[in-house]
C-alpha cells in the first residue's frame, strides 16, 4: 500500500503579504481559477478602481451577460468593514454581480449573503467565495477556492440556459468565438482571460478602462469588424473620449496602418471606433473563411489594444 500524504492548511498571509499588492494581482493574472468556481467566464477590466477615496479591488465584467462584477478580498476573516465596502463599489458601478473573497466567513455575513439574494432584484447576485492554501507534506501551496455563499436558483439557472437547443447561427458563434479565443490567448495570453464563445454575433474583451471595451462582431449585411467601443453609461464623457481619440486620428490611423471609421453614434449614448474586414463574411460561411477572418481578428485586437490602450488611460 503506497503511503499517504498529510494535508495542513497555511495562512494565505504567508503567501500574499499584502493584499493589494500581492494577492490582487496574483488573482488578476489566475481569473480562470475564480470563473470556474463562479461559472461565469470573466474578464477582469481593472485592479484598484478608484471610488471616491476609495478603490475597487477587482472589477470584471462576465463575457456572458455583460453584467459589472465587483470583487472584494480580503485575507482575514470577514467583517462589517469589507461587507460595506463591497455595496458601495456595487452601487458606484451600477454592478449586478458582487463577490466576496476571504479565507474565512463569518457565520454572520454567510447569512448577510444570503438575506441579499433573497431580497434584491432578479439578475443581482451576490457570492461568498472561502480562499483556501493547501499543502501535502512538503508540497507547494496549492491554492482552493470553496463556494460558501450564491444564489438558491444559480445552477438550477445555469443549468437550464446550458440546456437550451441553439439555432444553427448560434451554434456557429459559440464554435467561432471559442476558436477566436483560443488562438487569441494562445498567440497573446495577456490579452483576455476569456475562453469561452457565446451564442451572440460579439465578443467583449476588456480595454484596461471602466466603459471601454475592443468587441469583435458580425455587423450584419455581411460586414465584420474590430472595434473600440466607448461606453462608460455618461454620455457626455464617451462623446468628449470620442473626440479627444478623433482629435489623435492622424496618428492612431498611422500606427495601426490603416483607416479607421469614426463613428460617434449621434443617436445613442455610446461611440464607436472600427476597423472593418475588407470582405464580405458570415459566421455560416466555410472553414477556410473563417480561418482568415480568426487570424484577422487576433492581429487587429493586438494592434488595437497595443495603440488604444494608453490613449485610453491617459483620458481626463
């Protein structure tokens, strides 16, 4: 009979000395970890929002849903302080998924999560997440995340929308868009943590910046296209980003090597800036067209992150 291992469990802090030095960093480059645990497939935006004087320690948005997800860690037990903290940045976000990490709950705010999903709206949730370290005899720290706190209908949720027969179209976006990924992530991992394709004609991926975001989408009439798309749910500030951008148009035209359509959107609160394939595609065409559009995609996401990327953190 082989012999067996022990299992102790370590203090997280021996690991992560500071929380927002260490480990929000650590969980911002881990996000599959968390998404497997929550099952969403997230994609974190930024680390240390700021609201107010205060920061957000992780804001995400479910590739899913388009749903704000805000984290909140600690690496102590659970106490009143960081319960507050997380519906104020919920609130400030306007977020429908709230997400509670700590290495151990209070048996208090287990039943403060809980009163929550009973009590609020349809489509708000709220999940209490144990952050364990795990060691086998002499083993590195392996670490466990422990669902302890969700909302009653979640998997029965879950389980039904993966249930669902798709149309053929859709289908073909969950297979298209989860190609897309893998050789995105495969060619430039640091891009998005994303893995998963919807049944929808776009995908989301995060620009570094709260309402900024490069999509990937079949625009219909058989167009597609790269895109930024500025959203930050103020109308005036995505029309002054927009302009600020369009005043920089020379120069971002020049480095991504191509023109550009600059596209305000009069009629609506968003704007958007596009690249568009030169060809005329659906997601229902052959492989070999889908294979050239994919590998279109992946180098025009680059480009575009690699040019908007710090024209966008640089915006008052």
């Amino acid at each position: 009979m082989k012999e067996l291992g022990t299992i102790q469990r370590i203090d997280p802090r021996e690991v992560w000395k500071h929380e927002a030095h260490d480990f929000t960093p650590w969980l911002k480059d881990n996000a599959s970890r968390l998404s497997e645990v929550l099952g969403l497939d997230l994609d974190l935006v930024e680390t240390e929002v700021a609201v107010g004087p205060f920061a957000i320690d992780l804001l995400a948005k479910d590739v899913t849903s388009g749903h704000w997800v805000v984290i909140e860690n600690q690496l102590e037990s659970t106490d009143h302080s960081h319960l507050g903290q997380l519906l104020t940045y919920g609130a400030a976000k306007a977020a429908d998924i709230f997400v509670w990490i700590s290495p151990e709950f209070r048996e208090e705010h287990q039943l403060a999560l809980a009163w929550l999903n009973e009590h609020t709206p349809e489509g708000v949730s709220f999940f209490g997440i144990q952050l364990e370290l795990i060691q086998i005899d002499q083993s590195r720290p392996a670490p466990h995340f422990r669902l302890v706190a969700a909302p009653n209908e979640w998997q029965k949720t879950s389980r039904a929308g993966a249930s669902r027969q798709l149309t053929p179209r859709e289908a073909a976006y969950v297979e298209f868009f989860t190609t897309f990924l893998e050789s995105l992530r495969s060619k430039y991992p640091r891009i998005t943590n994303a893995t998963k394709g919807q049944p929808l004609n776009w995908i989301w991926i995060a620009a570094g910046r709260t309402g900024f975001a490069f999509s990937v989408s079949f625009a219909g009439g058989g167009r597609f296209r790269v895109e930024l798309y500025i959203d930050t749910t103020d109308k005036e500030f995505n029309k002054r980003a927009f302009d600020t951008l369009t005043g920089q148009k020379a120069e971002i035209e020049q480095s991504i090597g191509q023109p550009l359509e600059w596209d305000p959107l009069h009629a609506a609160r968003a704007c958007r800036i596009a690249l568009y394939y030169p060809e005329s595609v659906t997601v229902l065409d052959g492989p070999d067209a889908l294979a050239k559009i994919t590998d279109w995609a992946v180098e025009n996401v680059k480009t575009f992150r690699d040019v908007f990327t710090p024209r966008i953190k640089a915006l008052n």
